[in-house]
C-alpha cells in the first residue's frame, strides 16, 4: 500500500491513524508533502496486549495503563511526581498511586512506590502520548480520542478508591 501511495499508483489510503501519520512523517523527510484527511471512517479501538501464559505481565500491564491515565487526571506529572509524593497523605487517590496504600505494589509483587516510579522516567499517559504521538513528536497526531474523557476525550481510568 505504501510503495503504491509513494510511486503515485494510487491518490490515497487508509489504515490506523498511527500508521497514516508514521508513513506521512516518512514521506515529509523524503521532501514530499501528504497530509492526514480528519475523517475518521471507523472507530476501532487499540488495547494492549500481551502473552497469554503470563497472567502476571498482563496485570502488570493493566494496572501501569490505569496508573498513567490516573495520574493525568490527577495532575501526577513527570516533573512534580516527587514533589506531590510528599504531600500525598491528603488525596487518597494520589496516597494510592504512589504507595501509600501499600496495596497495588505488593499484590504485583512490586515495591510500594512502583508507579512514583514509572512517572518519574516516563510521566503520564498525556506525557507519553505528547512525547511519542502527539505534537512533541514527528508524527503530530492530535489526541482526540486519547484524551481524557474530562477533555472530550474517551481516556477514563478505573476508579481508584
């Protein structure tokens, strides 16, 4: 599809948006210029996923999904992650988050502040999307969808309480 696209056999195509913005950024640094339709023709949705004969990888997974999505609805950034651990007592959902509870971690068979950590070297999921995806990255793709439901988005994490 994309040899065909690149040597003018064909006008246009279609896939995931992702897939579109990554063959646009390709074709941008060979000097020609395309452009993403903002039509969306259909709506299916991506999920993680992961090896069915490791049940514990696939918590693992999950629960650092939620934990990204949660931390941004809660304001959890890379860059105040360690300054909010210290206030934290008086948001549960942030005590939770980062260790507090001493629930998630243990059950993971992972340290109390496991998700301090994984939003101190990576940050939210907002962060995540901006750096890889969106317009920190070379495929400037908007987040639409992905971003938090309070956004108009469809992003909600699971209730952390």
């Amino acid at each position: 599809m994309q040899v065909a696209f690149a040597t003018g056999n064909c006008g246009a195509v279609a896939g995931d948006r992702t897939r579109l913005a990554e063959t646009r950024a390709q074709f941008t640094r060979r000097g020609r210029l395309t452009r993403l339709l903002s039509e969306t023709i259909s709506q299916d949705p991506l999920a993680t996923a992961v090896r069915e004969d490791d049940p514990q990888w696939a918590a693992l997974v999950n629960w650092v999904m939620e934990a990204l999505i949660q931390a941004e609805e809660s304001g959890l950034t890379q860059a105040n992650v360690n300054e909010v651990r210290a206030r934290a007592d008086s948001d549960p959902v942030l005590r939770f988050l980062l260790g507090g509870s001493r629930e998630i971690g243990r059950a993971l068979s992972l340290d109390d502040d496991w998700v301090a950590r994984v939003i101190a070297a990576t940050g939210n999921y907002g962060e995540i999307y901006e750096r890889d995806l969106g317009s920190a990255s070379p495929l400037k793709l908007p987040r639409g969808e992905n971003s938090l439901r309070a956004h108009g988005g469809a992003m909600r994490s699971l209730p952390f309480k």
